[in-house]
C-alpha cells in the first residue's frame, strides 16, 4: 500500500501534533505511546457500521455525503465526534462529523503507521474522501475552519493540493485495486463494486440515527437485551428520560386500557347488557388480558432495570 499523496502535498510532519495521553475505548484506557494501532484502530475503523453493512442502504443513501454549507442550508447543527462510526449520522436538525485527523495529513505517518496495515489504510482514505465530499469549495473550506473540523492553520491551497492528489491517486489505481471517482454519484456506486482500497462503509454518505438505532436493536448480527434498549447510539443515559423515551407509549396503551375497563363497568351496570353473557365473557377476557399485561410491563420494566442499571 502506498500514500494517496506525495510528500511534497503533506501538511504535518510528527513533530506538529501531538496524540493524546490516553483515550476511552470499550471502557479501556488506550495510550498511543504504548498501543498505538489500537489508538488508530479506535479513530479510524468502523466495526459498527460493517457489522451491518449489508443493512445500511436502510439508513442512507449510495451517494456522497452533502457538502457542508448544504448541510447549513438544512438548518442542521454540527456536532463533533472522535468516532468514526458515528461520523456523517444525522438526525432532525444535527449531523455528527469526526474532526479531521492531523495525521492524516502527514505522508510519513502513511508510510510508517498506515501502509502496513490493509485495513488502516482502507479506514483512513475513506475518511479522507469524506471530508472531500464535505469540503467542496472555499465556503465549506471557512465553515470546517470555523466549526473546528480542520486544524486552524490548513490554508485553502495546501488542502486543496493534498485533496488533488489523493482523488488523483484514486482514480489512478489499477483494476485490482480501483476505486470510485473523486466525488462518487449514485450510479457509479449501483454499477461497480466498492473495492477494498476503501473501507466499505464508504458506500454510503449520510447515515439516518433512527434507523441506525431500529437496525441494531433487530438486526441478527447485532441482536442483544442491551442494542435491543440502546440502539446503535443511545442519546440519554438518564434514567427517568429513558424510561419516558422508551416506554412514553405504554402510557397512551394504559390510558386506552383504563376507558374501555370503565366503559365494560358501566355497561355490566346497564339492564340491557348485564345479562348478556357474550358481553360478560369478552369483559372477563379483556380485564384478566390487563391484569396480566401489567404484570407482564412491570416485571420486563424490572428486569431491564437491573440488567441495564445495576
């Protein structure tokens, strides 16, 4: 595997940034200085998303991601992200996007650390090729400046030199190893095969958060008691507002349950119906139906409790 830029084009040299002391991943704590492809492992691949690869045209489109003063005329806030799984996921009003990463830009750091391994390689040039997507013209280029996606000091010809040769060397790659077009449309997606120079992830542009969550909490793959509550990106850990978010509905259940109980009591009341025992037989169902609906809702909502909680 090769750099998809030249020296020349690099930004950084490792002497300009410097990697944090230590990161949470998977309730661990990761120092680069000692596990550094893990720490990269951690910014650059995205083990959730190809855990359901197969289901995302579920959650988004085949296309490229829209660039970022689309994403503004959308009326949609941005939010940081270090995950790259998270990156480009959007829900109403907000998209989620990974600050570039400043070794990224430095072509040593390609040779030495993300060369060797297929699979880093692949992670970081799609990441790259979205930031080409979200970074189309000198507009996109002040407003990653101004939201702090691009590190303060990048100057427009700098970047766009960096970007030239990386979507050159894409399209320069050979059979085996080709890739897509600078800036991929859905055609090009639906005609060929994403090949696996780039993480397959990359397929897909913007990725909808709802459908995300649906996905994970029923997809086979991802199946568990905790995706089945969380989702893909649980959004509260609070546990009053998760109950309201999650069980809001068994409210209007109740309430519908509580009118027809009084409407049953009433016309058990009524001569007309207090001896018609097809009606009394169909209130004796329906009131043992909720007696142990309620039992069934308190010992799950119990359950999840202390599985979740505890």
């Amino acid at each position: 595997m090769t750099p998809p830029f030249s020296k020349p084009a690099s930004f950084r040299s490792s002497h300009q940034y410097t990697h944090p002391a230590g990161v949470n991943f998977q309730h661990e704590l990761i120092k680069p200085d000692e596990d550094l492809q893990r720490y990269l492992d951690f910014q650059l691949t995205t083990p959730k998303l190809n855990r359901i690869h197969h289901l995302l045209w579920l959650a988004g489109l085949p296309r490229a991601a829209r660039p970022l003063h689309r994403q503004k005329l959308l009326k949609r806030t941005i939010i940081l992200t270090e995950s790259p799984d998270e990156h480009l996921v959007w829900s109403p009003g907000q998209i989620l996007i990974k600050p570039v990463p400043e070794y990224l830009l430095d072509h040593e750091f390609w040779v030495r650390e993300l060369c060797p391994h297929r699979e880093l390689h692949a992670a970081a040039c799609g990441l790259l090729l979205s930031y080409a997507w979200l970074i189309t013209g000198l507009i996109d280029f002040q407003l990653a400046k101004d939201e702090r996606i691009l590190p303060s000091d990048v100057t427009w010809d700098a970047w766009t030199l960096l970007i030239r040769q990386f979507l050159e060397w894409m399209d320069n790659k050979n059979d085996e190893d080709r890739c897509s077009t600078s800036l991929p449309t859905e055609k090009d997606y639906v005609s060929q095969p994403q090949p696996a120079i780039i993480n397959k992830r990359y397929e897909f542009g913007e990725l909808r958060l709802s459908r995300l969550n649906s996905l994970y909490r029923l997809a086979p793959a991802t199946f568990s008691i905790r995706n089945l509550v969380f989702g893909f990106l649980p959004s509260s850990t609070w546990y009053q507002e998760f109950f309201e978010r999650n069980f809001s509905w068994i409210l209007a259940v109740l309430v519908y349950m509580s009118v027809l109980l009084s409407a049953m009591q009433v016309g058990l009341a009524t001569d007309a119906l207090q001896g018609n025992r097809q009606f009394q037989r169909v209130c004796v169902v329906f009131t043992l139906a909720s007696i142990f609906f309620t039992v069934v809702l308190v010992w799950i909502m119990l359950m999840l409790w202390i599985l979740l909680f505890s």
